[in-house]
C-alpha cells in the first residue's frame, strides 16, 4: 500500500465522520497493514501535505465451487474533507483508488454503501448495484442448541475453524462465497476495540457480537459456518437461540444471506431499517457477471 501517514488518515476520517469513539491509528494499522489477504490499495489525494480524501480497498478473496478466485477490494473509508467538497474530488479519489487496486493486483471493487450514496456510484461512476441482502430479527425458541462459547478482546489466537469451508463441497452455482480460513480468522477477530464471541457446536461455528440501542441489549450474529456443508441447509434457529441464551436478550439480528442455514425470522423493511446498505461492484478490465452466494456482516468492516 501506499506509504500514507495514519495519523493523517485518522484525522480525517474521524473530522468527517465524527465517531462516537474516534478512530486511532491502531485501527488503520490493522485493517490497512495486517490483512492476509494483501496490504490496502488506497486511493487519495493530498493538499500542502494534508490528506484531504481517502477511499481503501481491502482485498478480499472470493471462490465458486469450481475453485475459481477473484480478490476484490471491499471499498471501505470512503471520505473528502469538507473544506474541500464541491471540487469534484469524490470522483478523483474513486479513480485514484482504481489506479491503486490495479497496482495491487485486485480484480476490482466490492462496495458497501448506504441507501444515499450507492446511487451516486451507479449512476455517476457505472458501478452495478447487486441484489440486496435481508436484514432480520430471528426467530429464537425455548430450547436451544448448547453452544461452547468465548469470549474475545482483541487478543484471539487460535480457532478451530479448518475444513469449515471446503468450497468443492457446495451445491452448484457459479456464485461466488467469501473464502475463510484459521489465518483470515485470528486477523478478522483480532480487530481493535470490538469484543466478539465464538460458539462452536458439533454442526455449527457461530461468531457473534452484542450492541445496545436505548438500553435494549441486542446480540448480532455476524457469520456462521456449517461445520460439514454435505449436511446442509441447517435450521439457524437452535444455535440462534443458545446465542440468546448465552447474551441474555431475545433479540439477535443478522444480516445478508447464507446458503448453508434456513435463516428464519422477521424480516425488517428497509424503510424502518437505521441505515440500509446496498452492495455495488466495480471491475477494472472487463465486465464480471459477478454474483455473491454467500455475505454476511463479518465479510465486512460493519463490527
């Protein structure tokens, strides 16, 4: 990746954003420096020294059943200083950030954006906009599967995810499912400032996290594996509800899609959701029919 300042980086982005709990370097330093699966390629622009945009791609690997690969870049950090909107410097920063992935030898781009803006990227910059994805309360039972479960503080080691994901093993489809292994894992789970959980049970690897919204305690299921995809699709509803067990709260969220798990509950209308995303996609040499099997919230930076 490019040789940027963080500090600089982080002080713009929490000048636009302006976070709850600011943005560090150690953030950046992680999401930008450590990935596994490649350093970011980072579109940005400066002025006298100071960087005044940013928009960094974090490649990711995705695979079909026939073991084809594409790394994209999931379009994260996406910001212009305020002092310096209405220059035209939302496209150059897009368009320097396409210079920056082909560099670094990513495919193309996999955005996550809000309703607002993904509008912007098609109409304006002729990405293509992907289905959306369902965001739900899920339906939780009585009785529930019993979960081994830990808790992590951004000091995760070891997992116990090898074999979860033998792709050769899914039904047909030229779609493509993020590709996850035990290195991708530690990375992902190691994240600055989030605690996650981990429920393992002889079917199911579950990872979860926990949020409050006006008091109310929610548990948000972030990804689940089926532990043999030859015996699938899995009913999510026992392990959902040993996760609400083990959080203390009947409310546990998911959002995207997963082959593997019949994910039953409440579907939430867009209109009533806090901030819909839409997912838009962007190759750098030639269209890509290019269709996702398989996202969910941790395929992402969203916890």
């Amino acid at each position: 990746m490019e040789n940027l300042d963080l500090f600089s980086t982080a002080e713009l982005l929490n000048n636009v954003f302006k976070p709850k709990t600011p943005i560090t370097t150690e953030q950046l330093e992680w999401q930008y420096h450590k990935n596994p699966a490649g350093s970011a390629c980072i579109g940005y622009l400066l002025e006298a020294n100071r960087q005044i945009s940013n928009y960094a791609l974090i490649p990711k690997i995705f695979k079909n059943h026939l073991g084809n690969e594409i790394t994209l870049g999931v379009g994260v950090d996406l910001a212009v200083s305020p002092d310096s909107r209405g220059k035209g410097l939302f496209r150059k920063t897009i368009e320097n950030s396409y210079k920056a992935g082909i560099k670094g030898n990513l495919d193309g781009i996999l955005g996550v954006a809000n309703s607002q803006s993904s509008p912007r990227m098609t109409e304006a910059m002729g990405w293509r906009k992907l289905p959306s994805l369902d965001f739900r309360l899920l339906k939780v039972s009585r009785s529930g599967a019993f979960l081994h479960t830990s808790q992590h503080k951004n000091d995760y080691k070891s997992c116990t995810v090898d074999g979860l994901r033998d792709l050769e093993t899914f039904a047909p489809s030229s779609s493509f499912s993020p590709l996850w292994n035990a290195e991708l894992l530690n990375w992902r789970l190691s994240r600055p400032g989030v605690d996650y959980y981990t429920h393992s049970h002889e079917s199911a690897f579950l990872i979860t996290t926990k949020i409050s919204i006006r008091g109310i305690k929610i548990a948000v299921l972030l990804k689940a594996f089926p532990v043999d995809p030859n015996k699938t699709p899995l009913s999510i509803t026992p392990f959902v509800s040993g996760v609400a067990k083990y959080h203390k709260t009947p409310f546990v969220v998911h959002w995207g899609k997963n082959p593997h798990f019949k994910i039953n509950g409440l579907k939430i209308p867009r209109k009533f959701q806090p901030s819909p995303l839409d997912l838009v996609v962007h190759f750098f040499h030639e269209e890509n029919n290019f269709e996702l099997n398989e996202f969910e919230l941790l395929d992402f930076d969203a916890f």
